[in-house]
C-alpha cells in the first residue's frame, strides 16, 4: 500500500506481520509493519522561475519498523494469525504522539489504574509507570519532546521548558492516519537570535 500527501511525500507500507506469540499474561501476537518515507527532491524551479535545469534532485528515503501488541485467543499460532492479517491487506500500525498522555492511554489502561492488584495491594499500573512506558525516547534512552532532546539518558536535565512526549502504535484493520496531537513550540525568538548573532 502507498499514500502522497498533499506536499509530495512518499509512504510505502509493507504489510503487517506476525513476528511472534507472546504469553506471559494473556496470549498477544507481536506484530511488526516497515514503513518507508520517501521525501521529493529539491526541484530546480519553482512557482516563479523556470529554473536553469529541468527536473528536480532524487528524493531522500527512510526505512522504519512499527511495533505493537495485539490481543489473540488463546492457543492461536504465528502461521494462523499471519491467515487471519490476509484478510485485511490494508492494515495499518497507526501511531499516535502527544504531549498528552491521556491521549495514548486505553479503556485497559485506565482499568490497570484503578484495579487493586490483590497479591500485591497496589493497583496493576500506576500512571508514572504508563508514563515512563510511553514516553518517546531515541536509541540511547534519551527522551525528546516535540522532536527535541528533552533529558538525557542518565537523567540529566536539558531543557526545562520542553514538555514530555508520549507515542504508541495501535494495530487498525484498514487504513487509518497517524494523529500528531503534540503542541507546537514557537521559534520566533531563537530565529530572531540567530538572525542577530549573524549581524553581528
């Protein structure tokens, strides 16, 4: 499957796919979806200039792998959950980021707070531990907001007027658009920064 957006940007889904079977709890397929972004190239023209070369520069490209758990019968195998994704070749791992973590919590989340866990007394999941589950993070453990480096991996504070972001990737059956719900930082003032440090 492949979409363009309105601004020329490539995504080619490869199909989802069944990795494997999980059950320590109860019984969760691990399914995985490569995704690849293709960006258009500079052109050599524009809306008001024929340009001195015709064309434009071959676009850049990038490859990334989608993860998610997704709820099976019990006693369910890799090859019969890989014959029941045939049935829907337009599905999707839909991924939602915030700075909300509301926004990415679940009925089952919500549950998991307010359900006393009886052989330990605590409920089964506290909203920090939801938190710092969700919260995005690069390779190194280093968690970002808004695209930013916020805190790095050993604790250390970066920028404290960044706030948290959170993402999680949800399984859908067809089609369905990602949500980016995080709020927008204005630059004005690094920019104007810039711009007079360059005058300078």
């Amino acid at each position: 499957m492949q979409k363009t957006t309105e601004s020329g940007i490539i995504r080619k889904f490869a199909n989802v796919v069944c990795e494997k079977i999980l059950s320590n709890f109860k019984p969760v397929a691990h399914m995985t979806q490569e995704i690849t972004t293709i960006y258009p190239g500079r052109r050599y023209g524009n809306s008001l200039s024929t340009g001195l070369y015709a064309g434009a520069e071959e676009g850049k490209s990038f490859t990334s792998v989608r993860n998610c758990l997704v709820p099976v019968p019990e006693g369910v195998t890799v090859e019969q959950v890989t014959e029941q994704l045939k049935k829907f070749p337009d599905s999707v791992i839909q991924r939602i980021t915030s700075n909300n973590i509301n926004d990415v919590l679940t009925k089952n989340d919500e549950w998991a707070m307010n359900t006393i866990n009886p052989e330990t007394g605590q409920p089964y999941k506290t909203l920090d531990e939801l938190k710092d589950q969700y919260e995005t993070r690069d390779k190194e453990g280093n968690r970002f907001s808004n695209g930013a480096m916020r805190v790095s991996a050993v604790g250390e504070l970066l920028d404290e007027s960044l706030v948290p972001e959170y993402s999680r990737s949800f399984y859908q059956n067809s089609y369905v658009e990602d949500k980016d719900l995080r709020e927008k930082i204005l630059v004005e003032q690094p920019v104007a920064a810039m711009a007079q440090t360059l005058r300078a």
